[in-house]
C-alpha cells in the first residue's frame, strides 16, 4: 500500500464514527462530499438547505456540521444563527466562495469553528473535522 493509502487508512481508522452533516443546496455538491467523506471513515449525512439541516439536528445527533453560506431561502448564515440558539456547543465549519469573505468573517463573529474556501481541498476539510470534533471532546461537549 502507497504511503497516501496508508495514511487515508489510518485517518479512516481513528476517525471512524465522526457523524458529520453536510449542509449545501447544490445536491451533486453534498453527495460528493458525502461520498468522500464516507471513504475516510466518517459518517456523513446531507441536507440540502438550511431548515433540512435544523429538522435534521432535532431528530438526529451530529458532532460537526459543513455549511454552505450561499443557499436560496435560509442562507448559511440563518442556519447557523438557529443552529448556535438550539446546539449551542456543535462545531460548524462554514464554506465561503471567493467573493463571500465578509458572509466568512460575519460566521466567524457568529461561533463558527472555521471557514473554508470552496472549492474545499479534501484533505484541509478532514482536517478541519477532526479539529472540531477534538475540541469539542476536550471541552466535554460530546
């Protein structure tokens, strides 16, 4: 096995069972993510929007959350505000194109954990995840 697959193997080993909702309006966008995710041992699940992904979280339990800012009805900055009101200590990582970086900042101000530029790179995303996910067990908010 090549050193990348090692490494993909080993991340998929010590991070399996990370549940992880993607929240994006571009369907094709979210499954992606989803697959790939998925590949890497996390346990990822989708909404396309922002009140799926609220309907979503008072049903089922998420440890991080990836949501888009730019999404038709309730924008990502919406959910995320409604998100902090009824799971005040879940990790969001908001995702920001290039010209949203006042939407980047203004989720910061708003408790996101972290922003990441989109296209996201794959392994930076990962990353980010397992930070959020770190954090919030070293707080004792699992």
């Amino acid at each position: 096995m090549s050193r990348l697959g090692q490494a993909v193997q080993k991340r998929a080993e010590g991070m399996t069972g990370i549940r992880v909702l993607i929240v994006d309006d571009e369907l094709e966008a979210g499954e992606i993510v989803s697959l790939r995710l998925g590949r890497r041992g996390f346990k990822p699940a989708y909404a396309p929007g922002g009140e799926a992904a609220l309907a979503y979280l008072d049903k089922e339990a998420a440890d991080v959350v990836i949501l888009d800012v730019k999404m038709p009805g309730m924008d990502g900055l919406e959910t995320l505000r409604r998100i902090r009101a009824s799971h005040p200590n879940l990790p969001v990582i908001i995702l920001s194109g290039h010209a949203d970086m006042q939407d980047a900042a203004k989720g910061m101000e708003l408790g996101a954990f972290f922003y990441l530029l989109k296209p996201a790179n794959l392994e930076e995303l990962c990353h980010k995840i397992e930070d959020a996910h770190r954090q919030q067990t070293l707080d004792g908010n699992s």
